[in-house]
C-alpha cells in the first residue's frame, strides 16, 4: 500500500502544474497583446515606406544631385552648380496641372505616411494594453489554477478510493464543492458581454489604419500618373539682381533626375498597401467571428463550462477570446488538458476525466507493482535452485 500510494503522489505530481505564485511573479510576462495580423500591417506599413526612403537617399548619395539643368556653354562650373541648387529650391510648375514640387518632397511625403500608419499602434499600447494585459495574465493564471484544482481534487478522490466511511465521503463532497462553487474565471468573463471599451478602441484603430491606408493609395496612385506625365521644366532665371541682366538666359531646361526611381517606389508601395488593405478588413472583423469553442477541452473539467457558447459579437469578451487564443501557447494547462482529450477521444468507451486521472495513476501504481513482485518471484526462484544444489 505504501509502494501505491507514493506511485499515486507521483503520477499527480506529474499532471500538476507548478504554483504561478511560487517564483513565478512574471510567468505571463511574454503575453502578446497585438495580434499576429496587426503586427504584420503594422510592420509593412511602418516599415516599408522607411526602407524605400533609405533607398531613395542612397540614390541621392550615389548621383549627387536629384536635378541637372542644361546651362549655357559660357557658365563656368559653379555658376552651373548654382543654376542646379536655383532651380530645385524653386522647382517650378509646368502647368496647373503638374504640381512638380510634389517630386521634390516625394520621400518626406512617404514618411509621413509611415508615422500616420504608427499613432493606430502607439494609441492600442498605451490605451488599452495595459489593461489588457494584466486582465490576460488574471484569466489564465486562473485558469492554470482552475486545472490545478481538478487534479488536486483527482489525487484527494485517489487517496480515499477504497475508504467506505461517510467522513471521507463528506470530505471528498466538501472538497470538490469547494473547489468549483464558484468558477472564478467564467463569472469574470461573462461581465465583459456587457462593456465595450476595448473592442471599440480596436475597431477604432483598425478604422484609422484602414482610412490611412486607401489615401496612402490614391496618392501614390495620382503620384504615378503624374511621374508618367513629365520629369521636365523650363526655369526662369531672371530673378532678383539678373532680372535685367541680357548675358543670363531667361529660362533653361532642367529635368528631374529622380523621378524614374520614386516612380517604381511608388508603385511597389502601392502594391504592398493595396494588399494590406484586405488584411485590416479582415482583423476588423475578427472580434464579430470569434468565438469561445478553442476553450473545449476546459469542458473536461468538473465544474466548468457556465460560459456556455458564445455569439460571436462586438464586445470585450470577444476581444478577451481573440488575445486569450492568440496566447493559448502560454496556457500549461491548455496541452496537458490536450493530451486528456486526444486520449479520451481514442478511447472506445467514454471517461469521465476524473476517472480518466485515476485510471491512469492505477495503472502506473500497478506497473510499479508489477515489477516490484517480478523482482521478488525472481529472488524466489534463485533461493529454490540453491536449496536444491545443497
């Protein structure tokens, strides 16, 4: 008996998951608090425009000059860099119709997209992450708990199996009402059907995002005709003190070196926003499909299960079931109770999970028996054979 009940002590020691309170401050410290879809618009958005800035500055190092105007033969060289520095500080326009000036301000423009596609980010940070993170690392911490209570409760009914007297049956009754009267985590979920301050702050921001997104668009897009149009303008040089000086020409031709390469940037960013634009549409309406079913195996438990099924809605417990599914590899529980499941499914009888965890001690007690009574018949054996040879 002595040999069973340590083999029982392990087997549950196995199952159980370790006290988040025992050195464990930070256990859901890793929480992800951006969903994986957000974090890639985030990332191309932000960081696309970014790289194409730094290749259009590269392009400007290795030319020298964004702009070459065809001086006179008779200037010297400086008069011709200052007829090239003249005209691109006062880029002209063509026509009405040309505002060549946005040529010139192309990358700036760019990075004023990527800071516009980054406030969406900044403001779910710094508004609503923190609350919900610390409501996140509260939900599965008791959850971890809520599973650490049903296999405590395994080992309490494993320990009286066998004990027919009415206390322990009035303790184990004591015990498992005690444990799951009142389940903590489903009641503090379900007060989130009814508040709306999260999932409108991130319909919010993906609102933002999207909106950013499509004028992002039709800018490049205006940005690509009008670099197809023309690179070219006359500048008017008689300005100033030259504006009656006959040795300088009125105007020269002047072209805009630069255009060809913002042109393909510009259509590469276009692309890669017009892609992202299904994907903001698609995590807008994430919280209005999700729904609470990845919490199955939970079900398993004795006492859970009064969250019930949950209509997919606009509402916090949606978004709280989005990030608590975006965080299911934080959950110990979750894969052991996995494991219980994948094995209660093979089974061809169905189990209770209770009976399930003792079943599984008794058969491991009974293993250890098993080879412990070998070892002794073997010992037998040997003690026969040498009373024989005497």
């Amino acid at each position: 008996m002595a040999i069973a009940h340590v083999a029982t002590e392990y087997v549950f020691s196995d199952f159980l998951l370790k006290d988040p309170n025992e050195g464990q401050s930070n256990k859901y410290k890793g929480v992800r608090l951006e969903l994986a879809v957000d974090k890639i618009v985030t990332f191309l958005s932000v960081g696309l425009p970014l790289f194409l800035i730094s290749l259009a500055f590269a392009q400007e190092v290795s030319v020298g000059t964004q702009i070459s105007c065809f001086a006179p033969t008779n200037f010297s060289w400086r008069q011709a860099y200052y007829v090239d520095s003249f005209c691109w500080a006062a880029v002209q326009q063509q026509s009405e119709n040309t505002p060549l000036w946005l040529h010139k301000f192309f990358p700036y423009i760019l990075l004023l997209f990527a800071v516009l596609l980054y406030i969406p980010a900044l403001f779910w940070r710094f508004t609503a992450a923190p609350h919900l993170s610390s409501d996140l690392s509260f939900i599965m911490e008791e959850l971890d708990r809520f599973y650490n209570r049903s296999i405590r409760l395994a080992k309490k009914l494993a320990s009286l199996d066998g004990k027919d007297g009415p206390e322990d049956s009035q303790s184990a009754l004591d015990l498992a009402e005690g444990c799951f009267k009142y389940p903590l985590v489903e009641h503090y979920l379900k007060t989130k059907r009814f508040s709306r301050r999260l999932v409108v702050s991130y319909l919010a921001c993906r609102s933002i995002t999207l909106l950013i997104l499509l004028l992002a668009c039709v800018y490049l897009g205006y940005y690509i005709q009008l670099a197809s149009l023309t690179d070219e303008f006359p500048c008017e040089l008689r300005k100033g003190l030259l504006q009656n000086d006959s040795s300088v020409p009125s105007a020269v031709q002047c072209k805009l070196v630069a255009v060809g390469v913002f042109r393909l940037l510009s259509c590469i960013n276009l692309v890669v926003y017009a892609l992202l634009a299904p994907l903001v549409i698609y995590a807008t309406i994430g919280p209005a499909r999700q729904s609470s079913g990845f919490l199955r195996p939970y079900d398993m438990l004795p006492g859970f299960g009064s969250l019930g099924v949950v209509t997919p809605v606009y509402n916090d417990l949606s978004i709280y079931l989005l990030f608590l599914q975006e965080n299911l590899s934080q959950l110990k529980s979750y894969k052991c109770l996995q494991v219980l499941e994948l094995l209660q499914e093979s089974s061809e009888e169905g189990f209770d999970t209770m009976c399930l965890l003792q079943t599984l001690g008794q058969v491991k007690t009974d293993v250890v028996d098993f080879k412990k009574g070998t070892c002794a018949l073997k010992n037998e054996v040997k003690a026969t054979k040498s009373g024989e040879e005497i």
